[in-house]
C-alpha cells in the first residue's frame, strides 16, 4: 500500500525517510504532488486506488476549527484505507499535574488546542461516513535535531524555577516518526492514542539538560510571577496547563515502545546529528 505525507515538515520529512516509496504532498515539491491546502485549485493527485494518509499538517491560524483538513478531505478522488492524523495533547487543558489517558474528555483552553479538538471530531466524522479508518494521534512537545532550543539557551532566555514548573510530556521526532509508520498497519485498532516518551520531568529540566549537554550555561531562572509579568502570552498559556500523560495505549495497544525513554539519550543523539550535518 502506497501512503501519502501531506504538507512534510520537521515531522512528516521524518516519516518519509522511514517510507521508501511514499508521496510527499505538498507545496512546490519538486517530483512529488503539489498540494495547497490554503488555496482553491484542483487537487490532481495520482493515486493507487489502495493507499493511506499521514496528515500532520496544523490548522491556519486565521479561521475557527480546520479548514485545511476539511479541504484535504474534499479533494480526495477515494477514500483511502486510513488516516493518521497528528493532533495534540493539549486537548485535555488543564489538569493541575494529574495523569491523562484516551478516555479522559477533552477540554482545550487554548484556541490551537480547540483547532485542533475541531479537527479529531471533523475527521472522525468524515471517516465514519466513508470507507477510511482514523487513527489521531495525541502529541506532546516534538524534539530532536534542530528542536533542541539551542538558540534560546544562547539569547539566556529565562525558564521558570524548578520548583515553579509544572509536569512536561515530549517526544523525539523518531519515535514520532515510529508510531506515524505503525499506525499504518491495520493490525493497530483505529482510534486515539496518546504518544510520547513517559518521562514527565519539567521543560526547566529538559532546557538544563540541553544547555549542560550543548556545554552552553544553564538558562537563568524566574518565578512563576515574574514569567506571568514577562513571558509572552502564548508561551504562558503553555505554562498554565499542567498534566501528565499516559502513554500504555502507544506501547501496549498500537506496540511502539520509544527508543529515547530518557530525553538525556534523545539529546545526545539530536546534538550528534546537528554536528554531523
């Protein structure tokens, strides 16, 4: 079976290099399908009358729910076997630090995260109505070569105090990449999947360990009221949800157990990359 990367970015560029012989659909892609999904053409793609879809491309900012995806869907000439679509954890909100799994309901409270709740229920929608199978998949923060936040640990941009931070949940790009490729196969139950690595250390954490890693100093720190005085509205909309997220489904159901457990492991690998380059 054929499948189909829609719009490949930092992720699906990823999923294409595990996918001999898949199609990149996107804008201006020189020997692939060009696709623009912010435009009102034609959709002329060549497909086999069997294939499936990795969409990971994000809603437009400038309109409610996800007309990029309602586009896509419209301009398939067939309904393909499945679609992996990559939403986002944070659907659930807000838990103040409590366990989250795939039956908990959702309740965004960010306008990204309500795109993309519009999307999960449009998608679902339009499979049930059709031939296709969904499988959305729930990501937490995406890392990896060049998502390190290098760069903001040189401009010494500040992170909250140990002690003020809250939970994180994260994943390497490669085991994002993994569960994209194996919720292809039709042995995995269509549905919704939380994925990530288990490790819930906090983002103050994980910028130490990349600055200690990078052999940059550490960040400075500030506290919870000083970041509500400072930080940018949409970094701190990130910092008011807290939650931990339960990730059994990805590696008991769908079977991907992640490579980098520990994001020590995932950044030593992300940095060896960057120097390879």
């Amino acid at each position: 079976m054929i499948t189909m990367v829609v719009g490949p970015g930092y992720t699906g560029r990823r999923v294409l290099e595990s996918l001999p012989g898949a199609i990149a659909a996107g804008r201006s892609l020189p020997g692939d399908q060009n696709l623009d999904l912010d435009g009102d053409g034609e959709l002329l793609l060549d497909l086999p009358a069997d294939y499936s879809v990795i969409y990971p491309v994000p809603p437009a900012s400038d309109q409610p729910g996800d007309h990029r995806l309602r586009r896509f869907l419209d301009l398939l000439p067939r309904d393909p076997a499945r679609i992996v679509y990559l939403s986002t954890t944070g659907v659930y909100g807000n838990r103040d630090g409590a366990l989250v799994d795939e039956t908990t309901a959702p309740n965004p409270e960010s306008v990204q995260a309500e795109r993309r709740l519009a999307a999960e229920t449009l998608l679902q929608d339009w499979c049930a109505a059709g031939d296709a199978e969904a499988v959305i998949l729930r990501v937490p923060g995406i890392y990896g070569p060049g998502r390190l936040g290098t760069d903001r640990v040189r401009a010494a941009m500040p992170v909250l105090k140990e002690e003020d931070a809250s939970p994180g949940n994260r994943i390497h790009v490669d085991d994002l990449a993994r569960c994209c490729t194996a919720a292809l196969s039709t042995e995995v139950p269509a549905g919704i999947y939380n994925v990530g690595d288990g490790d819930t250390r906090t983002t103050t954490w994980f910028m130490n360990a990349v600055a200690r890693q990078a052999g940059l100093p550490p960040p400075p720190t500030v506290t919870r009221e000083e970041a509500e005085r400072t930080f940018s509205p949409m970094r701190l909309s990130f910092l008011r949800e807290s939650r931990r997220v339960d990730t059994r489904k990805m590696r008991e159901v769908m079977g991907v157990v992640p490579r980098y457990t520990n994001p020590v492991d995932g950044i030593d690998a992300s940095l060896k990359e960057e120097q390879d380059e």
